[in-house]
C-alpha cells in the first residue's frame, strides 16, 4: 500500500509541476506579449528548434550510417505529406510508421 500512495503523490506532484511550467510563461508575460523580441522568438525559435530536432535524430544516421537509408526515406515522407496536406499528425505518423517498418524488417538497411 505504500508503494501505492508513493507512486499516486509522485504523480500528482510531477502533474502539478508540468502544469505550473505550462501555466507560468502565460501568467508572468502576459503584459509583455506585443513586444518585439517575443514576436521575433515566435516568429523564429519554432523553425530553428525543427532543425535543432532534425539534426539531433539524423546524427547518428550520418556519422554511422547505420540507419541512413530508413531515416531519410522517413524524413522525405514526412516532408512530402506535409507539403501536400499540411497536417502535421498524418505527416509525423506516417513518417515513424515507415520508419519503424523499414527498421524491423530489414528493408532498406
């Protein structure tokens, strides 16, 4: 039973603290929302994090190239179905889908 409650407060204190991290920004720049530099970040900082995100998951591929193969026919089907559909859910899901397929299965290895 105390591994139980252990576990049930371990939650509650990691939702709370997710919670507050997503709440705070919003409360504490409220004020500041039209001022240039955060519209610069939101203009650029979203874009600039994608390439951060692309370069981190391909590293290994290109410096190995083990796995190069499957991860750029994944990364060409996620940019293709997103400049078709613009839908990032059937983009993302799609490009991991192909991606695991082609992993597990040996294709393209």
């Amino acid at each position: 039973m105390e591994s139980t409650a252990y576990l049930l407060i371990f939650i509650l204190v990691s939702a709370c603290a997710t919670f507050l991290t997503r709440l705070l920004p919003f409360v504490l720049l409220y004020r500041w929302a039209d001022h240039p530099l955060l519209k610069h970040l939101g203009r650029y900082l979203p874009p600039v994090l994608m390439v951060l995100l692309l370069m981190y998951a391909l590293k290994d591929a290109l410096v190995t190239g083990h796995q190069l193969l499957p991860s750029l026919a994944a990364l060409a089907v996620v940019t293709v179905l997103h400049l078709l559909w613009r839908n990032p859910l059937i983009s993302i899901l799609s490009g991991t889908g192909l991606y695991m397929f082609l992993t597990q299965t040996g294709l393209l290895v």
